[in-house]
C-alpha cells in the first residue's frame, strides 16, 4: 500500500478548555469532512468528551481514564486495530489537554501494523484567543503543543480579536506553523502540514501535579445554585482549577446539560438533546486541577448540594462562612 493510500490521521490537540471539541463539532458537520473516525482521550475516570462530540461523525471512540502521552498508547494501537479503517476517509485524534502529541504521532508512525495502513499527516494545535497567552506561561504541556504543531488555529474570535500581539506571542513559540482562525475551516485544503520530520521523543508525558477526580448527584439540581457553586470554586481554587467539564440534571429541565469551566470562566448551561440525553443518566462532572488536591473541590461539591459527611461545611455554611470553605 503507498503511502498515498495510506489513511491520514490527524492528532487534535490544545490545553484544557481551550475549544477543541467546538472545533470537531463544526467542522464535523462539513461536506469534506464527512466519514471521520474520532477518537476522544480523556484524562478523567468519566466518559465526558465523546457525549460533547456531536452525532456528526461517521464514529465515535473514547480512551478514557488516562492520557495517550503517557501509558495508553498501546489501547491506542488496540482500538484501531480491531476496527475496519478503510471504511474512513480520514481519522482525528483529539489528546487530552494536558497529552504531548509527539509519543502518539511516533507510535502511528513506527507502530508496524499501523504503518501499513496509518499516514500520520499532521499536528493541528487549538490556541485559546482569551487564555492562550497565560497558558503558555504558566504550562508546559500547553507551550509544548504549540510548539510541535503543524498548524495553529485560533479559538474564541466571537469573544476576543486575534490581534497581531497575539499571533506574536504564538509565532515566538512556533515559528514555522501556518497559523490561521479555527472559525475559517471549511475544507479538507484549509488543513495543512508543515512536512517536515517529526523529532524523536522519549517524553514521560506531563507533569504529576495534574489530576482529576468526579463530583456527582443522584438528584436534581438548581441551576441558579450550580452556577452560583461553580464562580465560588473559580473564586476559592484560582488557576489551581484547571477545567470542569460534565453533564448536570436540572429542576424543571426534561434533557440534561452541559457543564463547562475553563479556567476562571464559567460558561452558560448548554442543554443536551437526542439520543446523547439518553446515555446521561445522573449528574457527573469531572474536575481537574494541577498542585491541588481535586478531593477539596468534590468536598465543596458535596457540601453544597447536601452529600455533607462529618466536618465538612454545607451550603450554608459556605455562603455565610467563607472559612468553612475546603481548603480556605
């Protein structure tokens, strides 16, 4: 099989939050991008991202409880070798938030039975317009993506311009990548890799200082009191707080929602329909966080919507005693 022949595989990355699961849903959608296969990385224990995947991809597969960078690559090399891969016009990757790409593009690359069917074409990095510049400051992981990537694109344009300081501050960290808007993919041609041979790695993945636990609820909840909880763990946390993410019952809501922090952005319930409703069965949101402990932020979880066990604070305990607070 020539290397024409070959199946591309594009690996998605970008830092917690920063819209690569927007960017798959839009572009999903499109004539040219029809008859993907998609598979979804999760760093938390809970199925998260591949429910946030909408049902515009031919199919869907989740590696949950783990990062690819680091001690799944093998279940990688598993799934798709237990799948017809001809049946797919192309494959995207989407790495957890904190993965490096690289351990990944290499084994597709050098993995033998993948490398008959497999061509690794590209890195495709996700920049946040309103984080990006903090993240890679303050991560390594998000200055690496970026770094390693063939193509950035620009996330969140609706909400900030893509001014010239911040192609600057990518350009400084990759001075080879075409950089473009996420929002202006339109076609397969609007992709494009930089061609050039990837280093060799012996990465051991990211940091120990990130990790991630569930908070969860049997019952219904007040939206009002969710997101009131949601701004108190921004508030209390800071950028120990790296994302929430999850699906959430409410009062007086027939479908589910979708629960989303980024950083200290707290983003609007989203409602969720269809056949992805169905699969929801209780809430569950996955928090993670870097140099803190997540059990402190499940704790206020707990606390607030009545799972209080023995000296932790309730509800309102917290809203009249910000020292009872985890952690405070």
């Amino acid at each position: 099989m020539s290397v024409a022949t070959k199946i591309p595989v594009v690996l998605l990355t970008g830092f917690l939050g920063s819209g690569k699961t927007t960017f798959l849903n839009r572009i999903l959608k499109l004539a040219d991008f029809k008859n993907s296969l998609v598979i979804v990385n999760e760093f938390g224990s809970v199925p998260v991202d591949h429910l946030l995947v909408e049902e515009s991809a031919e199919t869907i597969y989740e590696l949950s409880n783990g990062c690819l960078c680091c001690n799944m690559r093998g279940e990688l090399v598993e799934t798709l070798a237990g799948l017809d891969l001809n049946r797919f016009d192309r494959i995207f990757i989407e790495t957890t938030g904190i993965a490096d790409p690289l351990p990944v593009f290499q084994t597709l690359a050098h993995n033998s039975d993948m490398a008959s069917l497999l061509q690794p074409s590209m890195i495709l990095s996700i920049f946040d317009l309103i984080r990006g510049a903090d993240l890679l400051k303050e991560h390594a992981e998000a200055r690496h993506q970026i770094a390693v990537a063939d193509q950035i694109l620009l996330t969140k344009d609706d909400l900030v311009e893509a001014s010239d300081a911040a192609i600057e501050t990518v350009r400084q960290v990759n001075q080879n990548a075409k950089i473009g808007l996420a929002s202006e993919i339109t076609s397969l041609s609007d992709l494009s890799s930089s061609g050039g041979q990837k280093p060799e790695t012996h990465s051991q993945g990211h940091s120990n200082a990130y990790r991630s636990a569930i908070m969860r609820s049997a019952r219904r909840l007040s939206a009002q009191d969710l997101i009131g909880m949601l701004h108190m763990m921004v508030n209390q946390f800071g950028p120990n707080l790296l994302r929430i993410k999850g699906f959430a019952h409410i009062e007086d809501r027939e479908d589910p929602v979708i629960v989303q922090v980024s950083g200290q952005i707290v983003h609007d319930l989203a409602p969720v329909s269809g056949t992805q409703s169905k699969a929801i069965g209780k809430t569950e949101l996955v928090v993670i966080t870097k140099n803190l402990d997540p059990a402190m932020v499940v704790a206020m979880f707990d606390g607030f919507f009545g799972n209080v066990v023995p000296d932790t604070a309730d509800k309102d305990a917290m809203l009249n005693n910000p020292l009872s607070i985890p952690g405070f």
